[in-house]
C-alpha cells in the first residue's frame, strides 16, 4: 500500500493507529516526538505523514513547516476536539487535511486513501500542458512552473488547481470543491478550502496585485479568472 510516517507522542493512540494501518497493508513507521519525526523522514520517505498538532518539544505546526521547506508529501493533522484555532493554524502552515481524535481506524483509513488519490487521480478531463499567462501547468507530470520556475504544490494545492483551472471562469463552492478535492461529501469544513486557497494564492500569484488566477466570487466560491 503505502509508507505512513506517524508522529504521536500518545503511546495508545499510536499503537492503536499503527496497528489499524499496518493490518490495512501500510508499512508504518512511528515517532513520539517532532525531533524524531523529522529525523526519520529522509531514511522512511513516507509517502503520507500523520502528524498530531500537540507534541512535545517541537509541536506538530513547527514539524509541518519543516517538513514543508523541502517536500510536498501529504500531511494530514491529528487533532483534539474543538481546537480550531490550531487546525487553521495547522493548514496554513500546509498540512493537507485534519482528523479531529479519536477516531475510526476505518474513518483515518477513508482520509489516507483520499489524500492518496489526488496523486494518483488530479489531472481531469483535459490533458497535456496548458499556458495561462505566467504559469505552466502539465497536467501529465503534476508539475507548475510560474515564468519557468518549477513552483512546488502539496497534493491538495495541485488539485484544486487542477480542477479550477479545468474551467475557467466557472464558479465553484466550497461544498463542490471539498466533495472534489478532499471527498469530504459527508460534512464540509470550508477552512480546507480557505486556508489551500490562500497557500495557493502565495505561489502562484503576485503579492503586489488583487489575485489573477485564483479569484474569489463573493457568496459563491472560487474561480479560475479570465486572464
């Protein structure tokens, strides 16, 4: 299946989780702090991270921006009911998704296939590589560059530029974009939406000038602009 890097420092927690993944096919290696964590990543290289916000020593935001400064594997947060503050904190700082603890085997095993997927399935209807205006999107190799510099985008970031960049000037919800780029049909968290929207915004657009390629239809959602 897949390598899952899990960074728990709750030893039940993580036994408990590392069992449920292994007995679904992963190969799990586990870290009960973020120095460990970090220290594993180049020797495992997972191709998933579960990563929880509360750890000790180097909490779980810091490790998700070290990780972020030279890899785009996907991250998805474990978190404690009702920190909402440190979830959003936690997106902006380019985790792709969040699991609120404790929960399911079966409910963390429907998020990694999920985070999974976008690598295996972003691309859409259109093929091949597109121009649009400064950026260069191949739609077969996953890749962005913005005036030839290759631009590195975490899976759901790439996806949901994918999917928006599909049909320009088309208007799309969160809901739509959550059920899209995250799966999350069952319930709709729109700061997944908002915090990938605003990483996104800081890579591909100018910081000087009102956002060209991902713009905001108030009331609505997002679109991909008119260029």
């Amino acid at each position: 299946m897949s390598r899952v890097l899990l960074i728990e420092d709750d030893p039940s927690i993580r036994e408990g989780v590392g069992l449920g993944l292994r007995r679904r096919g992963h190969e799990v290696s586990s870290a009960e702090t973020g120095e460990e964590g970090l220290a594993l990543m180049a020797g495992f290289r997972p191709e998933l991270v579960l990563l929880d916000l509360m750890l000790p020593g180097i909490n779980g935001v810091q490790v998700c921006r070290r990780i972020r400064e030279n890899s785009q594997v996907p991250i998805i947060m474990l978190t404690a009911r009702g920190d909402d503050f440190d979830i959003v904190v936690g997106l902006e700082a380019g985790a792709d998704d969040y699991i609120v603890k404790p929960a399911r085997t079966e409910v963390i095993e429907a998020r990694v296939k999920a985070v999974l997927r976008r690598l295996s399935d972003p691309v859409g209807a259109r093929p091949g590589i597109e121009h649009h205006g400064e950026l260069t999107i191949d739609r077969a190799g996953l890749s962005v560059a913005k005036n030839g510099a290759r631009v590195p985008l975490a899976p759901s970031e790439i996806k949901l530029l994918l999917h928006l960049s599909a049909s320009p000037e088309q208007v799309f919800s969160r809901r739509q974009l959550l059920e899209y780029v995250w799966d999350h049909s069952y319930h709709a968290d729109a700061r997944l939406v908002d915090a990938c929207v605003r990483r996104l915004r800081t890579k591909i657009e100018s910081p000087h000038a009102s956002p060209r390629y991902i713009q905001t239809v108030r009331g609505f959602g997002y679109r991909f602009g008119p260029l």
